[in-house]
C-alpha cells in the first residue's frame, strides 16, 4: 500500500504555487478522497495549452466549465466553442443538491452557486454577436491552405491579392472573390496577363470549384462585414470578472470545413493583433474548443502544420488553448506535444483498439508510484479524472487521481426567454447585428463590364449606314478585268479620234497603221 503522507506531501509540493491559482479538486489514493491535498491550477501556466479527454458522459464538460468559471473569477476572458449546446448555463447560478453536497463534503469545501458574465456570439443564424471576417483579411495564405491549393493555384490566389490591391478593389465576401476569379478568366485576361504574367484557365476553374465547396458548408454567412474585433473577446466585467463568450456552434458537426476555417481565422488574427507579452502572471485570453477533433477531422496537412505552428507561437501572446475530446488520439500528436495541462477522464475499453488507446494515452502521463494508470482510466468515475500540468518553472506535476469540485453555474442550458433576455442587453449584437454590404469587388467589376458593354454598343450605333447592295451590271463593271478592257477600249478611241482631226502624237514619215 503506498504511503499515504509521503503522497500528501507529493501533492501539496506539486500543487503549491507562488502565483494566483484556483481549485480543481482533491487528490484520491486507494478510493480515499484527501481534503488536506487540494490540486490548485496556477494561471501563470495557463497559457501553456491543455487537454480535456474522456468517453462520452464521463464529465469532461463540467471540466471544462469549471475551469472558465476559475479563470472568470480570476478576471481572465474566455471563449467556448460550444458544440453540443450546453455551456450557456454559466449565466445562470446553480442549485445546490444532495450529489453537490456529498461531493463538497468529501472535500471539506463549501459549495457557492454563482452566475457568470456571459456573451453568446454565432457563426450562423442562432442568436448572439454575429462573428464575421472578409476575405482579405484571410489573406492569400490562409485561404489557400484553407481550400488546399497546389502551388500553382496558391500563386494565382496571390496574384488576384496583389491585382485588387494594386487597384484599390475590396475582397470582403465569398462573392468578391468568385466575381474576381470569372473577371481573370475571361475579359480581364489580357489585362492582367500583360501585368502580371500567365493565367491558368485550369487553376481558376479548380480554385472556384473548392470555394464552392466552402460555401455548401455555409460559409457564405462567415465572410462579409462587418468583421469581428477580437478586442471584444477580451473584456472585463463591471464587477472585474472576465467575460465568458460562449460560441454556440451546434450547427457546426455537419460542416467541419467551416469551423476549422474560423478557428484557423481566430488564431491567426490573435497571433498577428496581440503583442508580445513574455511571461505574464495570468493570460489575456483562454480558448477551449469542445469535440476537437471536428478542428482535425478534415484538414489538410498543409492546414494542421498552419495550426501547428500557431499554437506553438500564440502562447508568447498570453493566449491559452484547451482541446476537450473524447480520445486524446483525436488530435494530431505534434500538437498533443505542446498541451501543458492534461485532465484525463475515463476511457471505456470495449475492444482491441480500445485497449491500445487506453495504452497510449497512459504513456503520455508522468510516470507515478501511486497508481497504475492503464487500469485506473478505465475506473474513474464521472467527475474524477487523472491530472498534471506544467507548474511555475515549467517541469510537470505529479500524476494525480482528483474528485473535481463541481460548476458553481447552472449545469444545463439556458430557456429560449433566458437567452432572449441575455441578447437584449448585448451591446456586442447591435454592434454586429447587420450586415453590410458596401462597393467591393462583386460591384466595381460588375460596373466595369457593364460599361464596356455599353461602349461597344455605342461604336455599333455609330458606324456608318451600308451602301446598297450593287447590281449586277455595278458587280461586272467593277470586275478588275472589265475595268482593264474599259481602260484598253476608251485609250484606242481616244487615239483614233485624235488621228482624225490630225492631233496625232509624234509625226513619222512612216505610214501609220490604223486599227480599223
């Protein structure tokens, strides 16, 4: 049996931090849950990244829920990918009953059901802030990996970036783009070619085709104005909390392309808005993203280095990112590589294969004395999961099986009058409520054509009337070879005449010859 106090110690050593940090729960050894050994989470780590594992109905919501009201109450802003639809309940308190109660019991600690500062914001029709981009602001290299162009295609994507700068033409919606990609292939070719080389006809075609694709996924309502400010996720209340905005994304398990395209979005304008910050004692922003693996579920590779490499780079912004999904294999091993802080909450083991997961994701875990951590994944219960992280010097904490303190807020979603209630006080949705749709590229090449248009049926309106068609006898005078015979004919009559009234040309003492 290990030792109990040697364990306490362990703990307490591991989970004790010098700078801000909030409760997630209380370590257990051998079925016993320790009061004396609470896991705190320290904020000065959060922008190391985490992941949030567990089959269906283990509690990996409630995790995550928890730890956005620990960051709220630490006034740090948060932003939830909301894919089920059941994280608007933070805007509400909880109720306290006999599961809270024996729970809280078991950690000595009090249960305070509390509401949070909530923001609701859609990509599509639901109700909340409207979160929109233009294409430009994608720029060429977004959204060619995004469409997963060659080459080539990314070239010409370039090209029509650097053909509507040059001429002051807007880039806003799905529709800019696609009117550009029609005006390069048809009568701005020769224009352009003559500026900016060779055009393939084959590439526009293949790069419409893909925007096609994109917009059957409903992206047409993503891209437009007026774009989202990423300022407005990072707000804090008036009681000094931060803001909690929840994306409510339940429409988005049918179209992955769309949500990994926003989220690629997201991360990048953070990346490139947000200021270097260094080690901070707490981060400016915390994004989880609910079923994660909907993020990698249709990405290119060009699409998951791109996330790669911004999540490597986006955590010296102060931003921290939280995949939550059922199997940590559901995200790509070199991103699973950066994710500082791991809750793993039960694995069911139905098969083979399953087994094998449990396997792998054990070895991703701090080795530990305490546990055999194949077999305890399979056993936790819901609401315990098996945690470790990064502390203040970046070395991992122990391995421990923690009971988590349960969601001061509402576990369950909103009523449709609550939300109603929510949205109206909202100045964020007025601000983005309607669209716009100011001159960009759809109208001026439009204009462009029709005016061209209208000039080559002025020249047609302007051309001289036709002569009537000549007659037939007009026809044979005007032969070449009439013409000669006319010619021969009236130069004999002219000379014979002359003879006879004796205006001859040259004399000659030699006899004439008449033609006659």
């Amino acid at each position: 049996m290990a030792d109990k106090n040697a364990f306490i110690q362990s703990v307490n050593a591991g989970y004790t931090f010098r700078g801000e940090s909030f409760a997630l729960g209380a370590a257990t050894l051998n079925g016993e849950v320790l009061s004396e050994a609470l896991v705190h989470l320290p904020l000065k780590t959060m922008n190391r990244h985490g992941l949030i594992a567990g089959a269906t109905g283990t509690g990996k919501t409630k995790t995550l829920q928890v730890i956005a009201e620990g960051l709220s109450n630490a006034s740090v802003p948060v932003l939830l990918m909301d894919i089920k639809g059941d994280l608007s309940g933070l805007a509400e308190a909880g109720a306290f009953n006999d599961k809270i109660k024996e729970r809280y019991g078991k950690m000595a600690l009090e249960y305070v059901p509390a509401s949070f500062p909530v923001e609701l914001m859609s990509l599509s029709g639901e109700k909340g802030v409207r979160l929109r981009a233009t294409v430009s602001e994608f720029g060429p290299v977004l959204i060619s990996k995004i469409l997963g162009l060659n080459d080539t295609q990314q070239g010409l994507v370039a090209l029509i970036f650097k053909y509507c700068d040059d001429q002051k033409i807007p880039l806003l919606d799905l529709k800019d783009f696609i009117k550009m990609l029609q005006y390069i292939s048809n009568e701005g070719k020769p224009d352009i070619e003559k500026q900016y080389g060779k055009i393939s006809t084959t590439s526009t075609g293949t790069i419409l085709r893909k925007i096609i694709e994109l917009q059957q996924q409903g992206a047409d309502v993503f891209f437009g104005e007026p774009s989202f400010e990423v300022d407005d996720l990072m707000r804090i209340s008036d009681d000094g909390r931060g803001i909690i905005n929840i994306l409510r994304v339940t429409d988005m398990q049918n179209r992955p392309k769309l949500f990994s395209t926003f989220m690629l979005q997201l991360l990048a304008e953070l990346y490139a808005v947000l200021p270097e910050a260094g080690d901070l004692d707490k981060p400016k922003l915390v994004l989880f993203i609910d079923e994660a693996h909907l993020v990698f579920q249709e990405a290119t590779s060009a699409l998951l280095q791109q996330i790669e490499t911004i999540i490597k780079l986006i955590r010296s912004k102060g931003v921290g990112i939280f995949f939550c999904t059922q199997n940590p294999q559901d995200v790509p091993a070199s991103v699973l590589s950066q994710l500082g802080l791991k809750v793993q909450h039960a694995l069911r083991a139905f098969t083979a294969a399953d087994r094998k997961t449990i396997k792998q994701a054990a070895e991703n875990y701090p080795e530990t004395n305490y546990y055999k951590v194949n077999d305890l994944i399979t056993e936790l219960g819901i609401g315990e999961a098996l945690v470790t992280m990064l502390n203040e010097k970046g070395i991992p904490t122990p391995l421990v099986h923690t009971l988590l303190i349960s969601p001061q807020s509402r576990m369950d979603v909103l009523t449709d009058a609550e939300i109603n209630t929510l949205t109206a006080q909202s100045k964020l949705v007025k601000k983005y409520e309607q669209p716009i749709d100011r001159e960009s590229a759809y109208e001026i090449l439009s204009a462009k054509l029709d005016e061209a248009e209208k000039k080559s049926a002025e020249k047609t309106i302007q051309k001289p009337a036709s002569k009537p068609e000549p007659s037939v006898i007009e026809k044979v005078l005007d032969n070449p070879v009439s013409r000669q015979v006319q010619r021969t004919a009236a130069t004999i009559i002219t000379r014979s005449l002359l003879g006879a009234l004796g205006l001859g040309g040259r004399s000659s003492s030699k006899k004439k010859t008449s033609w006659f």
